[in-house]
C-alpha cells in the first residue's frame, strides 16, 4: 500500500486520527526505520504476529478513544511468549470493555534500549508546517527540552536543531554509553520532513519514542492526524 492509498484508506473511514500502524507505514515507505506493526482483532491472531515477529513482544491499544495508550492500561511490554501474549490481550481487553469491548490491539516485537528522542510535526496557522525535535519518552513532557524549525529544513538545520537542546549530552555519549547515530537521525529528520512538505494531508505527526542506537534507530511509537 502507497502513501496516497493510506490516506485514502483512512479518509474513507471518516477518520481523521491516524493509527501507530498506519504511520509506521508511511514512514517506512519514506525510509525511515520503525518497529514492524500489524493490527490483531482477537487472541489468536496476536499470538500469530507475535510469533511471526519473534518474542518478546510488545501489545498496545488500537483505539481512536485511547490515544494515550498508557493512561488506560492498553500498553504491555516485553511479553516473553504465547501465554504471555494472550494475558495481555485479555487484560486490555478488559481495562476498555465498558467503552470498547470488541477492541483490537497491534503486535509488534520489543526493541533494545537506546536514547529516547521525539520527532514531532504541526501546523502552524502563520507559518504553515513545523518539525519538532527533543528530548523523547517521559522527558518530553517532564523538562519540555524541544526546538522547531519551519519545514522544510536543511542538512545543516537538521545537525543544529539535534545540537540546541539541552539534552544532546545524552547523545554524545554519557557515562560510559556509545554516542548516537546521530548521522542516521539527521537523516531521519530530513526525510520526516520531506513526507510532510510532500503530502499536504498531513496536519501533525508525533513520533514518540524514537530510539536511537550506537548505529541506526527505530521509531517505536507513533500517531498522526490528516487536515
């Protein structure tokens, strides 16, 4: 499935709301690394992609109701096997039953530690389309340590944007962890960028976590919504 087909797959629907796979999708299209993700709507199809994906594995909510997906119990990390799998998928179940009890969740497997980043879009109503940059996972909202530029932004504003947060010590290596791959993540900011200068249907994206590795990086978790 293209990029276009996405948006039309989703407008379609009547949403607006796009869901953690759906941006991994586009993002993967675009070259950019992601966690792979697929949607099971019952027990036995999340036991499937979990194998399929190799353990441990990750379930999470798939809800347009709960875009927070921690708030309401709808995230389970690091789930060593089938038994495992098919607990978590009950207990989401149930944590939502009252409003969603026929929900569905996404499978993916779980991914290594590595420096917690977010990379963000908006639009702005002066300006038009911005990309956001900072400090990711519980930091961005505890130390707000983010900067933005108007999209769309070159190499050199790319290197500059990861260098004018407070946090980019954590990039460079600390306390004895490897620097970043900070090449890879400039490269990812570019091709973030490109996507949302590219398809005028994108109001906002919000790639959070982003993980980012001695070599490399993966989005981990993502939403979005169209204009």
């Amino acid at each position: 499935m293209q990029v276009k087909e996405i948006f039309e797959k989703i407008k379609s629907g009547g949403r607006k709301l796009l869901f953690e796979d759906e941006v991994k999708r586009l993002l993967a299209l675009n070259g950019v690394a992601v966690t792979p993700c697929e949607v099971a709507h019952n027990e036995d199809q999340a036991v499937q992609l979990a194998a399929k994906f190799g353990y441990p594995s990750v379930l999470k909510i798939h809800s347009i109701a709960y875009t927070h997906k921690s708030d309401c119990g709808g995230v389970k990390l690091n789930l060593p096997d089938e038994n495992a799998v098919r607990t978590a998928f009950r207990e989401i179940r149930a944590a939502v039953a009252d409003q969603e009890p026929e929900i569905s969740v996404t499978v993916q497997p779980m991914a290594g530690a590595g420096t917690e980043v977010i990379i963000g879009v908006t639009t702005d109503n002066h300006f038009g389309k911005v990309i956001m940059f900072g400090l990711g996972g519980v930091f961005t909202e505890i130390f707000e340590d983010v900067t933005f530029r108007l999209i769309p932004i070159t190499r050199e504003e790319a290197f500059n944007m990861i260098e004018s947060v407070k946090g980019n010590i954590l990039l460079k290596g600390y306390r004895g962890k490897p620097p970043a791959d900070r090449e890879t993540l400039v490269d990812a900011l570019l091709k973030v960028s490109k996507l949302a200068e590219d398809n005028s249907e994108i109001k906002e994206l919000d790639l959070n976590p982003v993980a980012v590795y001695e070599n490399g990086l993966l989005v981990l978790d993502g939403r979005g919504t169209l204009s």
